[in-house]
RNA sequence: GGGAGCAUAGCUCAGCCGGUUCAGAGCAUCUGCCUUACAAGCAGAGGGUCACAGGUUCGAAUCCUGUUGCUCCCA
C-alpha cells in the first residue's frame, strides 16, 4: 500500500479523538495509583477559544499526558466560569439589541434570559478544546452556578461571616448615574477631554481678610466639601496650621489638615477634600476621620445635603456655581486644563466615584499561611520570579470586595429585617428563624414577606477561589473520596494577571478549608502576542482564529509551533512560522515511519557490524536525551523538553541513525536491526505524545498491530537506562570525520555515489579508535579505510582534533589554495595556544583558580601544541611539492 | 506615585554556585543539491564588544554600583 509522501492531519485527529472518548480513556475514578489532577483554570463559560486559551491548555495537557504514562491516575477537570460581569453584560447587550431595557425587567426574568444565553453559548469552549485534544475528564465537568458549587460558595460566605471574616463596609465604587448602577473599573473607559481647572479662594476663620486657594476640575463638589488639605511641609502655608476654614457660598467651617499626599507642584498646592466624591479625598477622610457629605442624588443631581441647587443636574451646577462664586469674589482664575475623564462603557456617561455600601472579607488573617507556603516553596512558582510580585502583593493585601452589583452569581445570603438589621442564613426560611428566636422580632409576627434578599452577588472570584475544593465537592461534604484523592491536585498552569485575583485566594481557601494547599506547582504562561509585540485581542483583529490554525495545520503542528517558542513565564509572539515549523516536524516523523514501514525484513540476515554500533550507539544517545527531557520536565521548561525531543528525533533519529542502518536501495534488513528500530521509535513516539497526541497514536498503529482496545496514550513512558557517556564521545568524533569528508566531497566536487578512499595516520601518542570505522565507510562510500603511519602524497588531507586524514584523488591538488587554508589554522591555532600559554603564565591564577580548572588549561595547551605539529608538518610537506 | 522584571546572533530564547557545553539552540538568511523516506527535504556556511559606564576578582555574559531603554503589576 503506497503511503502518501505529506502527512495529512485531516481525518486522523478526529478519529483518534472519538476513539479516546469512546473507550472512556480520559475519564477517571480513585483507585490505589498515585493521583495526578489538574483543575483547568474555568474560562468564561460564554467565551470562545482564544490563543491564549490554546497555549495554556497545551500545557495542561502535556502534564496530564505525561503523567497517565508515568502510571498515575491522571485527571483533569474540565469546566466553566459563570463570569458574572461579562456575562451579564453580554446578556444586557443582547437584550437591548431586542429593545428590552434590563431595567423594566424583574431579577427572575433576568435570570432566565441569562440561563437561556448561557445554554445557547455555554460549553461551546470545551468543545474547541477537544479540537485542541485535551484529555480532560469531561464526565466531571463543571460550571461555577452548577447547584453543588453555588451551595458550596453560599456555605463559605456563611460560614466566613460567622467567623467574623466578612463584614459589610463603606467603598468608593463607579457609578453610572444614567444606568443607576455601580460598574466594575474593567467598565470605566478614561479618555482625555478639555476641561478646566478653577481657582478658588476660601475664607480662612476668624479673619477678615484672609484666603486660602484651591484648584479643582469640579467646583460642583464644593458644597461637599469637609477639609482643606496641603502638604506638610509646604511652607507657604505653615501659618495656617490649627486654623479652619469657611466653604464658600456655605460658609461651613472645615479644618486645614496637613498631608502628604498633596502635589505640591499642583494648581497652588493646596486641595479641597471632597470624601464623598473623589476616591483619593475619601481615603484622606478615613484618615483624618472627616465628615462624609454626599452632595449628590444617584442621578447626578444635588441632593438635600448640598443645600444649594438642589435637584440641578452636576453639569448644570457646575456652569451656575461657577457664576455664584465669581459673583462673591471666590474665583481668582480659571485655566484650559486637560484631564483624564471616566466614562461609563455601557451609557457613555461620566462616571461618578460614589460611597456604597459593600461586603467586604478580611484578608491579613487567611494571607499569613498563605504567603508563608510559597515564600517556604511548599508551593512553586514557575518561573519563580513570580514570588517576588506575590510576596509584595500578600504582605500590602487589603480587604477583598466581595459584592457586586448584578444578578447574574451567586446571590448574597443576607436577608434584612424590617428595621434594617441582616442575617446571614442558608435560606429566607432559616433567616426568618433566626429571626424569630434572635431579634427584637421574637415575638412579633413575622413572616417570609418581611424578610428582603440582599440584591446583589458575589464576586466571580469568591466562587473561582473555591474551584479546586469544589470541583470535587470538599465544601458540601469535605470527607468525600474524590477530594481526599484528587486534593491536593497538582498543577496549576496559569496566567500572571491573575495571581492576586485567583491564585493567592485559592491557597488561602485551601488552607482555610482543607488545611492544605490547593496544588503543589503554578506554572505561568506568558500572553500571546503578534509579531509586532501587541497582545492578541478582538478589537484589534490581529489573532489569528484557532480552530482555523488547527484545520489547516493539524492540533499536532500548533501545540508544538505554540510550544517551542514560550518558556514559562515568557510572552510568545506569534508567528505563522512557529505552525509551520510544528507542521514540518509532524511531516519528518510521518516519513521516518514511511521510511522504516517500507524496509523488507530478511530473517537469514546476520545483523552487519555497522548496524550494531548504530545501534548501540543511538541507545546511548537516546537514553541520554531522554534523562535531560526527564530533567527539564522536573524544572518544567516544557519548552526545553520540546526542543529536546525534536531534535532526539530530527537530529539524531532520523539524521543520523536512520541513515546509520538503512539498507541499501530494495535491500532488506536484518532482523536485530529491525527490532531495535521499531522499539526505538515506539519509545520516541510515547516521549512525543504528551506533546503531539494526535500523529503519534497514528503512527503507532501503523507501526505494528495493535488491539482493538489499546492506545499509546495509556502506554508507559521509557524508563532511561544507562548510557556510555565514552560511546558518545566516540561517535562526535566520527561525525566530525564523516562531515570533514562531505566537506572535502563538496569542494572537489566528487558526488556521493564516487567512492573514496581514506587513510588514517596512527597518532604516536594513542590507539585509533576504530568503533565506527565501518560507519565512516557506510556513510562516505569508503572503499579502502586504513591506517598509515606516514603522510599519504597526492591527497587532500584535514585534520580532526590531532589526527591526519588523507583522501586520494587521481586529480591534481590545489597546493597554493591548501597551503592558504592550513596557514590560516596554524595562525588561529597559535594565537589560542599563546593566550592559554599567557593565562598558565599568570602564577596567580595557577596559585587561585582550582586544580581542575588549571589542568584543563594544561589539556588545552597539549593538544594546541600537538595540533600545531601537525599542522606545520603538513605545510612543510606541501611546501616541499610545490617547489 | 509605589513595586517587580528584562536587555545575549535578523527573530524567539538558553546560559545554575564567576573558570571546556562559553559565547550556544531553534527559526530566519546565504551557498550547493529534485541523492529512491521526507524540497514541509538533504549537505554545508556566515552571523553577537553578551545595552552602556565603572567596580570587585588571577579570571565577569554571569557578582556589585550607576546610566539608558523596554515591559508588567498595583494606585
């Protein structure tokens, strides 16, 4: 049967694929193995696969490949994040683009076109990564809103607040005074506009003529002012220290205060502090324990508090005060100002910062274990550079918000009573229990309807935080067989963005619920880039589609382009070349197997000496190779380990070994020879598969007969065995003569097929070396090899570390041009001999450096010496034929 | 504004406790080859003051200091 010459990945991937799921290959249950787990880092459960979805995956799934051949029960949990601000905001979009304005509808109905957009869109990611050919256990995949996971994080909030973690606290938020909603800072967009900055006179207290003045963009906000802030050491305004001052068209008196924080080079050095309205004012009034005056309705309109405009639009204002205080004489000038403006991504409104009411969990307690276990490497980072931007994370971490303003999550378990106390229960019917034996209501009739929800959800990560517990069930029911086999799991492949918002808050439940960590090593992805350096993302068009790239090339020839070329850690830049050069190298494999496949096996053969040096050698050089792949695994420079085996296979497999035993054009093979090929390459293809599961399942089937029931994902992968390190060397020799001699082929021009003949001169000091004499013969078509103690006339000679080869040739010999090509080597020769000479010279280095170091100087200036012998008694010789 | 990291061949990177893996790999480039597995290939070749300036040392790509340039995270 003729096997097509290019290896077509169309059909085979899809095949395999379906035959791993229907043989249950990736689903796993606990048995007596040692576990492997990777829980999958959920991604939005409405997104599509991006590269970078591609890339991580990879790598997760390489480790979990990898480990179900190294006999472990290997699972990894596949699923989604509910992702409560993007979904919700895809779903708000959707409904407007239907003219349902989210506002008109109750949270139920809300709720119900989310579910139905979520069973539209959902999953589909998972589906994308089958194409990738994740092993994920996809029996066990789950959903952050799943029931179990939703309880499990209800159950966390609860139990949390009753340990005292959570609270409910003042915060600055977002807010959209056109949705009447607070947005998340990923909704603000900034952009720069004209503005203007005013000066602005205050009274100082208790004089008549005396001011102080200040600069804002927004003299609307004076009416909340509650301080007048400079910086400590300004010197300008020392004098008013104790003193207060009166706010202008109020003629409130606030007090000066003195901080720090003050741009002394800004406007005239001196700031109103608004706590109300400005993020940076609100954490002066915390500070300095300032009046909090909301000046503003949620509309944007002055509320009751600001006592002048009230009911006037912000903008409004802004233009009327700016008259009234002109009028009074407050305004000393106004400036063109540029400034960067929040602008509410859904409505295009200003954004104005605004004090809410949030949930908020302590942080200090659970980070201590948690920074612990990774500044002690009971956890890993890899690379571990990350540790320095955890470190300083953990050490300066702050209360985590944990509400958000949606419906699209997990909803707050408080439920407040008439009087506006809250209890935290499972249910409104356990909350209304509680209240009936806990609060003033004990013996009121209360009922259901008395009790309100809180309105808003958690925070995506309060549930993603949980995810390696949960996934498992070790909230609801902590003694459960999968978690105490599958947890901890072992690696997290992640990205470096999210180490605050997801990684340092698993292990702190980890730790907090299990008393363990979540997984034993992080490994850190870099951000996948185009060739120009941009990040990949949608707006700017600049990625390519994934599932096209794995069409056309093959999931194969992406995961190892992807690969290649990304160190942990490490951006990688796409490049269409990467694909290729991952397709190519399916190729070389597709036809190494074609190669061997096409070799007739003759039983009679004795097996040529030639073919067992190969043979040994290539044992040698593949166990090699196969303890330092085994050794970047360990250090997970999966990258490395890649390269590593590309090159065992190109290189030495395919290059060298192939070419080393291949029979003569229609000639058969031995059998011993064969044996060890096939074994070789069977053992090649299992260090392959975690990386290229796809081409090497193929090949392994065609290689030999195979049950119906057998796969090489399930094989085991080679064990190395030892190697002899002086074989190696051996051969490095032999190359160097074997590609000595194409050079001299190529410069004489005599073609392969021409054979030569080839004269060793017998180096005084040591024996030839003869091992791969018959290989030297086999791969430069030698018909004569032998050895001469003198130097042989008419031929080309050169030289391989100190040892003279000579190639007669019936044609006459270029002396002038060889002469020219071993001077120049005699030159180099010398001047590297003379700096070792001038380096042993140095009797301070002789005295300092270690013995080891200066006998390798003394090896270097030996065989220096001993090459330059030859070299110049070449030239002599030559010298003597010119003339 | 606070913190972290990076700078080595055209590109992407590796180079540990300073010394034979010391200037490397892959890709790209160039030159030959359609040699009966593979032109998605084979055989070769060229290419780097290791950002800059100091210092420590017998010895620095590697350690220290400064300068410059870039990136990321937090505010």
């Amino acid at each position: 049967m003729e096997i097509a010459s290019k290896y077509d990945s169309y059909g085979v991937e899809d095949k395999w694929y379906d035959y791993w799921m229907k043989q249950g290959f990736f689903h796993s249950v606990p048995d007596e193995r040692e576990p492997y787990c990777i829980v999958i880092p959920p991604p939005n459960v409405t997104g599509v696969l991006h590269m970078g979805h591609m890339l991580n995956n990879t790598i997760q799934d390489i480790l979990v490949r990898r480990a179900r051949m190294l006999g472990k029960n290997a699972c990894w949990v596949p699923g989604t994040d509910h992702a409560s601000i993007a979904t919700e905001a895809k779903v708000v979009a959707k409904l407007r683009e239907q003219g349902i304005d989210k506002a008109s509808l109750t949270r139920d109905e809300f709720l119900e076109h989310a579910w139905e957009w979520k069973t539209k869109h959902g999953g589909i990611i998972l589906d994308q990564l089958k194409k990738l050919g994740a092993s994920c256990d996809w029996e066990r995949t789950c959903f952050t809103m799943d029931d179990g996971l939703y309880d499990s994080v209800i159950d966390v909030f609860i139990d949390l607040y009753n340990k005292g973690l959570i609270y409910r606290g003042i915060r600055m938020v977002n807010w959209d005074p056109k949705a009447l909603t607070a947005v998340s800072d990923e909704e603000v967009n900034y952009k720069e506009v004209n503005s203007k900055l005013y000066y602005v006179r205050y009274k100082v207290e208790g004089t008549q003529d005396e001011w102080i003045t200040i600069a804002t963009t927004r003299p609307e906000t004076i009416l909340g002012d509650t301080a007048i802030c400079v910086h400590p050491e300004d010197e300008r305004y020392s004098h008013l220290r104790g003193k207060r001052i009166l706010v202008p068209l109020l003629n409130r008196s606030v007090p000066m205060i003195f901080d720090e924080y003050v741009d002394r080079e800004f406007g005239t050095g001196a700031l109103k502090v608004t706590p109300a309205h400005d993020i940076n004012d609100y954490n002066l009034g915390l500070k300095y324990k300032l009046e909090v005056i909301d000046t503003f309705n949620p509309n944007g309109t002055m509320s009751e508090a600001a006592r002048l405009f009230v009911g006037e639009d912000r903008f409004v204002v802004r233009r009327k005060i700016t008259e009234e205080l002109k009028n009074n004489g407050h305004i000393v000038k106004i400036e063109e100002y540029t400034n960067k403006v929040g602008y509410s991504e859904r409505t295009d409104e200003v954004i104005e910062p605004r004090i809410s009411v949030q949930w908020f969990m302590k942080m200090k307690e659970l980070s201590k274990p948690a920074l612990d276990m990774v500044e002690d490497d009971t956890i890993l980072f890899h690379p571990a550079k990350y540790k320095n931007m955890y470190r300083h994370w953990m050490a300066n971490v702050t209360d985590w918000c944990i509400s958000r303003q949606l419906w699209w999550g997990q909803r707050i378990p408080a439920f407040y009573l008439p009087n506006g106390e809250f209890i935290v229960a499972k249910s409104k019917e356990e909350a209304l229990a509680i209240a009936r034996s806990k609060t003033e209501y004990r013996d009121a009739e209360i009922t259901l309807d008395d009790l309100k929800q809180d309105e808003d959800v958690l925070d995506t990560w309060f549930s993603s935080w949980l995810w390696p517990i949960s996934v498992f069930d070790g909230i609801r029911n902590p003694g459960n067989p999968d978690i105490n086999y599958y947890y901890p799991t072992n690696d997290l492949i992640t990205a470096p963005e999210i180490i605050f918002f997801w990684v340092a808050r698993m292990i702190m439940a980890g730790w907090e619920y299990r008393k363990a960590i979540p997984f034993k090593n992080v490994y850190f992805t870099g951000i996948v880039r185009d060739k120009q350096g941009r990040k990949m993302s949608k707006s700017l068009g600049n990625s390519p589609e994934p599932l096209d790239l794995i069409r056309q090339n093959g999931a194969d020839a992406v995961r190892v382009g992807m690969l290649l070329c990304s160190p942990a850690g490490n951006d990688l830049l796409y490049d269409d070349a990467l694909i290729e050069q991952g397709r190519n190298f399916c190729n070389k494999l597709w036809n190494a197997m074609r190669l061997v496949k096409g070799w007739p096996v003759d039983d009679s053969l004795a097996q040529p000496e030639v073919n067992k040096v190969s043979v040994d050698w290539f044992n040698s050089a593949f166990n090699a190779s196969l303890l330092n792949i085994n050794a970047l695994y360990d250090d997970y420079r999966l990258s490395e380990a890649l390269m590593a085996a590309y090159k065992l296979v190109w290189d030495d497999f395919c290059s060298w070994f192939l070419e080393m035993i291949k029979p003569a054009y229609q000639q058969p093979i031995d059998r011993p020879t064969f044996e060890a090929v096939t074994g070789y390459f069977e053992k090649l293809l299992k260090v392959l598969h975690p990386f290229m599961p796809f081409i090497t399942e193929e090949i392994w089937h065609i290689l030999a007969e195979r049950g119906s029931t057998e796969s090489i994902m399930l094989s085991l992968q080679p064990v190395p065995d030892g190697y002899d390190q002086s074989l190696i060397d051996k051969f490095v020799f032999a190359e160097d003569v074997i590609m000595a001699v194409r050079n001299v082929r190529k410069e004489k021009n005599i073609p392969q097929k021409e054979s030569i003949r080839l004269f060793i001169r017998k180096n005084n000091n040591e024996e030839p070396d003869t091992t791969f004499d018959t290989l030297v013969g086999k791969l430069c078509n030698i018909s004569e090899l032998g050895y001469v103690a003198e130097k042989v006339d008419g031929s080309v000679s050169f030289i391989v570390g100190s040892t003279e080869f000579f190639i007669p040739l019936t044609g006459t010999i270029d002396i002038a041009e060889e002469l020219k090509k071993l001077e120049e080597e005699l030159t180099y020769t010398t001047g590297f001999l003379g700096k070792v000479m001038q380096k042993l010279g140095n009797e301070s280095f002789v005295n300092h450096a270690p013995a080891a170091v200066v006998d390798v100087e003394r090896k270097k200036q030996e065989d220096a010496a001993s090459r330059i012998r030859v070299l110049e008694e070449q030239i002599r010789g030559l010298k003597v034929q010119q003339q």
